[in-house]
C-alpha cells in the first residue's frame, strides 16, 4: 500500500507524491518529476536533508556526516535514504523553482453559489482532474477574478478528500472577486485556480487542539474539520469563532453537524460589537480557559485577519502560556491588494521594483502563513546557560591549549567573521553552524564528555537558525569578542576570558531579543 508524502518548499508550494513500498521518498519524487536536492544519493552526504513535520519512515542508512541520530531524534530526514511507513509532510530546504517543478492549474466549473450574508459569499466548484488536486486540509488557492488579470488567495473549506472544491469568502465592496461574485457570477462559469499553497494546515492531532477563526478566517477550520471528521481523533479539539457583527454569523449548522460527525468536537462563538444579540460578546481571548489552553500543551489553528493573530499572541504572552505549536494564517493586511480582499500574487513590475527584498513566499501570495514560536524567554535561558558551561570549561582549560589548539581557535573565529557584513549577517544558516562550531570548540577539546554534551543539549545552534535571517541585526561587538576570547587565551588571562564571555552573552541576548521580536 502507498503512503502520500507532501513536499512543501520554501516558495509556499505543495507537491503531494505517493511513494510505494520499499520506495524512497526520492525516488517517488522523481518519477513525479520533482528534483528534490541530491548529490550523492547514497546517504553520506546530507544535500536532501529536510525536516518532517508529521508521519512515520524508516530514515535507511547514513553516515553522521549527512545526518547525526541526534537530527534523527528531531524529525530530520534524508529523502535519498527514508522509506514512508504513513503519510507524511515535509519541509523542504528549497524552492519549488530549484526542484524543477511549481504550483499546478486547474480549470473548475461553478455548480454552487450561496450568499449566506451581506459579508460573506461560498462557491462550490468541480475541478477539471480532481484527482490531480491534492492539498491539505488549510491550504490555499489562487483564483483567476474572470474577465480581470487579478487573482485572489482563498483557503479550501471543504475536505482533501471531498469531490468538490469549496471556498468561503467575505464580501469585500468594490472588491474585484467580490463584484464578480456579486453581480456576474452565474452556476457554469468557468475559473483557473493555482496551487495548493501555505503552511498552514493541519499536522495529526498528538495533543488537545484548539482552533480560533476569525470571520471567513472559518473557511481553512472547515476543511481541518472536514479532515478529522473523515480520520477521527480522540484529542479534545474545542473552535472560538469570533466575527464583527451578528450578521458577520455564518455557518453554524455547519459546526453543529461536526458535533454531531466528530466526537471530541465543541464550539463556541462570539460578536464583537457591544449591541449584539450573542450570548458571549467580546473577543475570542476573552472565552479561552484553562480547559482549552492545558498550560500550553495544546496545538492552536489560528485563522483571521493580522490584528487577530497579533491580539492572541500577545494574550498568551502576557498570561504566560506557551503552547506547543501555534499555527497561522494572516489575511492580507489592508491595502495590500488595490480593493482590499484578501491576497493575491505580487505583479510583475511589483517584483521587479522590490527585487531581492522579497521573499518566494510573499510573491506567491500576501496571504501569509506559518508557525509563532513562544520561545523567547527559553532563549535567553538556553544562552544563560551557555554562558555557565563557558565559564566553567575556561576555567578548565586555561593555560592548557596547545599551540595548534590556540591556531585553530583562531581560524574558528575568522571563518564566523566572514558571515558578517558591518551589523548584518550575510547567511544565517552557514553563521549559525560557523558560530556553533567555534563555541563548540573549548568543550570538543576539554575531554570532558559530561560539559559537551550539556552544550550540544541546549541547541542554542536551532534557535539561532530559527530566529535569524539573512541581513538580520547583530550586535556589533559580537565579532570582535571572539578574537577577544582567543586573545585571553593567548595570554593566559582568566579574568579577561570570563569578562569577555559574560559581555558576549548581553550582546548574544540582545541579537536573539530583536531576531525573536
């Protein structure tokens, strides 16, 4: 029996390709003709690395030069090597323009049309090929406006596996689906769609979910209705739906048929406006309990407009609950299409102005998805206690490096120097691995097995490449401190190692505070 294995890239790209028995997840790939990153194919050298988000593999045979047990243990995979043993996802660490492959079009006949409100419309389509559209549950499209050269990104609401393709969408004014949708749009018409796209879309329930929508931001939450309808799953999973106003309301027959399909499944929903008629007024923060939030063990969907996003995110932060994933997706901010719908691909003379500052993603759409991180104060934590470990093995090993020893020690801190441009990194991940190794150094050479594995256990090396970005701000004193530190230990000085690693730990932190905000 096969296993679907989806490949996300870098760009917001999904390709789903089924990989057979004792097939590797390479080999599936390239018969769908999908270039996936390879030199070796024999796993020794780690190009196809790439990071699974959910399922089960036999990850084959590697050497540590391609992959260490310890990147095993957090969910990395070589595809060269991996053998699916249930359907997986994984991210990708390219584009799908490298890989030799893009998002797929599709043509689709309207057979449905319903105006549930002033504000919100549905459509329901019959997909040319359907067989070939696969998603997940969450993702978005790009639909071609008819009769106009404009597209707008719409989130499924209907199910991976249902016949029909589904969306539900707010009624923008003036907006250009929106008057297509209002006064052209008739049963039979026909629309090109583009995609899947986005990260955000349901991962299997492993812990309590709690889903937060807000408006048609309902529409993604659906389809990962629809998805643990057809899969089941013994997790609690509770949705606060929040809207504007009464008539903003729509779809709640929908989510009492989900009781009644999915057995852990309640919802509650609630109006902002003052006069409402709701039985809960206010915003959807106000109605999260304990019962919901489980102290943070709990994986959070959240879809609606950036405000929403931003309003949740700062709650949790200030009632010191940090869950254990938080996904998202952002309708386009205001003004970032010229009616204000949601979003839509960068034009060309768009992308040709804004060159390299904008990312694979953003062109594809100003829909923005992707995962919060609740891990500052781990962060500050983790480089605190970096900082110990430091202090303590330079205690050890004062006036005992070599002279070859202090030679490399050096070159270690020339070769991060050569990632940084002024106050701004030139590549964050080779600046991570680069920066990693030359702390690594001192605890490598101490021949104490119990300080090196308390450094490598921290992952201060993750939290860096998660944080950081290319052109990202780094404190400027963080270069010269690791000459200074080579420098203390060419001069046997003790004092002068432990102020400069205690100084570099406030520049580390306040590089990692503004990466993190």
């Amino acid at each position: 029996m096969s296993n679907e294995v989806a490949l996300t890239f870098e760009d917001g790209v999904t390709k789903i390709v089924k990989v057979n028995p004792m097939e590797t997840i390479m080999e599936a790939a390239f018969k769908a003709r999908i270039n996936l990153p390879s030199d070796c194919r024999d796993g020794a050298c780690g190009t196809c690395k790439s990071l699974c988000v959910s399922g089960e593999f036999d990850p084959g045979d590697f050497i540590d030069d391609a992959m260490t047990e310890e990147e095993l243990e957090r969910g990395y995979v070589l595809t060269c090597q991996a053998e699916p043993q249930t359907d997986m996802v994984i991210d990708v660490p390219t584009t799908s323009e490298v890989a030799k492959t893009s998002a797929a079009d599709f043509e689709a006949e309207i057979t449905q049309l319903v105006h549930h409100s002033e504000t919100t419309i549905s459509f329901t389509l019959a997909v040319d090929k359907r067989a070939d559209l696969a998603f997940l549950p969450g993702q978005y499209m790009n639909i071609s406006v008819p009769g106009t050269d404009q597209a707008r990104s719409y989130s499924f609401s209907s199910g991976p596996k249902d016949e029909a393709a589904s969306f539900m969408v707010r009624n923008t004014p003036g907006g250009a689906m929106s008057t297509y949708l209002t006064d052209r749009a008739a049963v039979g018409d026909r629309l090109t769609l583009s995609g899947p796209f986005g990260t955000f879309f349901l991962r299997p329930p492993q812990r309590r979910v709690l889903l937060l929508a807000g408006g048609t931001g309902l529409a993604p939450i659906l389809s990962i209705l629809e998805k643990l309808a057809q899969d089941g799953t013994d997790q609690p999973v509770h949705l606060v739906y929040g809207v504007t106003r009464d008539a903003d309301v729509v779809g709640l027959e929908i989510l009492d048929d989900y009781v009644q399909k999915i057995e852990t499944f309640t919802y509650s929903y609630c109006v902002a406006d003052p006069d409402s008629s709701a039985e809960q007024i206010g915003y959807v923060t106000q109605f999260l309990s304990e019962e919901h939030l489980q102290n943070g063990d709990v994986d959070i969907y959240l879809c609606g407009p950036p405000p929403m996003v931003d309003a949740v995110s700062s709650w949790l932060e200030k009632e010191g609950v940090s869950p254990t994933n938080f996904y998202y997706e952002k309708f386009a901010p205001k003004g970032s299409t010229d009616d204000d719908e949601t979003g839509s691909p960068l034009s060309e003379q768009t992308l040709s102005e804004a060159g390299d500052t904008v990312s694979a993603s953003e062109a594809v759409s100003t829909m923005e998805t992707g995962q919060l991180s609740f891990t500052r104060q781990d962060s500050m934590a983790h480089l605190d206690a970096r900082m110990g470990l430091e202090l303590a093995v330079t205690e050890l090993l004062m006036g005992r490096l070599s002279k070859e020893q202090l030679q490399h020690y050096r070159r270690l801190a020339e070769t991060v120097s050569k990632m940084l441009d002024g106050g701004e990194i030139v590549d964050a991940e080779e600046f991570a691995k680069l920066n990693e190794e030359f702390h690594e150094y001192l605890f490598v050479i101490s021949d104490n097995p119990t300080f090196l594995d308390g450094f490598r256990r921290l992952h201060v090396h993750n939290q860096m490449v998660e944080a950081l970005r290319n052109g990202a701000w780094i404190a400027p004193e963080i270069e010269a401190e690791h000459f200074d530190l080579v420098e203390a230990f060419e001069n046997n000085d003790l004092d002068q190692a432990k102020a400069v690693i205690r100084a570099h730990n406030d520049h580390a932190r306040q590089t990692m505070a503004k990466a993190v905000a």
